[in-house]
C-alpha cells in the first residue's frame, strides 16, 4: 500500500486539533474517472469521513453512493494507498487526517445523490472524465492561488500518484 503524507503549515502550531479518518473510491471506467465536481471547477474522489463504528470499505462505499449515485461493488475493492495530511481545519484550527483510497468498480445504474448541506452549496456534481484532464484543471487552480477547496493539495498529489503508477483500476 503506498502512503503519502504532507503538512501544508498554514495553521496556527499551537491551536486546537481536530482528528478525521475518510475513506474515498477511485473507480475507473473506460479510460475516464468518476469524480466529484464543485461549483469552483475542483475536481476530487467521491468519499468522506468514516462514522463510528463503520468500516473503512463500509464508509467509502457510503460516502461514493451519497455523491455521486453509484453502487460500488464491495468485492471489487482493494486499498490502494493512505493520504496523511495536517492543515488548517474548518472546525478546529488544525486537522490531521487520514484518507484511504479504495480502487474499485460500482454495480448497477446510477441513482440518486444525498449531497450534505455543505455539498448542496459547493453544487457538487458527478462527472466522469479522464485524470489528465481533471489533473491539469486542479493544477491551474491551485497555481492561481485559489483556496476554496482545503482538498486540493491532496486530490492533486493522488492524481499525479495514480498517473505515475498506471492504470491500476
């Protein structure tokens, strides 16, 4: 399993810390990805945090269906890698999580989202499209300075990582 880790150092060093675990699927199909695409043109991997007492496989299956309306077929996945990452928070002042990434396939038609409150207004969207693409998007915004996504950094690291690695789906 590969584990990237980073720490963006934009956060008050003695504030309050909040610890988050997340779980986010990489399903692949036909040479083009399914991501979520928020209203400011980020695009990152469906996922999100993992409840008590929920699986990791469990959560990302969860989190993918809720953004994007597809089944995931939990035979089909496998841990791909785990994202360390420590910046600032939006509840506390600093947050350390760990998201894993599940390679995987989905099973059936899309259906419904059941987008968050915070998801509704970031007017989330399932797209599919190749990572290149997707990729090169977050890269302009990131370099234009935009910091409306706090998931940029690590969806742009995940991407190049995949990239480099191959088709793995």
């Amino acid at each position: 399993m590969i584990e990237l880790t980073f720490d963006l150092k934009n956060y008050d060093p003695d504030g309050k810390c909040e610890t988050r675990t997340a779980a986010r699927g990489v399903i692949q199909k036909e040479g083009k990805y399914l991501l979520v695409l928020s209203r400011k043109g980020d695009y990152k991997f469906p996922g999100g945090g993992v409840e008590p007492g929920e699986s990791l496989i469990d959560a990302m299956c969860r989190e993918v269906r809720e953004e994007t309306g597809y089944p995931v077929s939990k035979s089909s996945c496998r841990e791909w890698a785990v994202v360390r990452e420590r910046r600032k928070g939006l509840i506390a002042d600093i947050l350390e999580m760990d998201s894993h990434y599940f390679l995987c396939g989905t099973e059936g038609p899309q259906g419904p989202t059941d987008l968050q409150g915070y998801e509704v207004e970031e007017e989330f969207r399932t797209v599919w499209l190749p990572l290149e693409e997707a990729l090169a998007t977050n890269r302009r915004l990131e370099a234009s300075g935009y910091t409306g996504a706090p998931w940029l950094v690590r969806e742009i690291k995940v991407m190049e990582r995949l990239l480099e690695e191959g088709d793995l789906c």
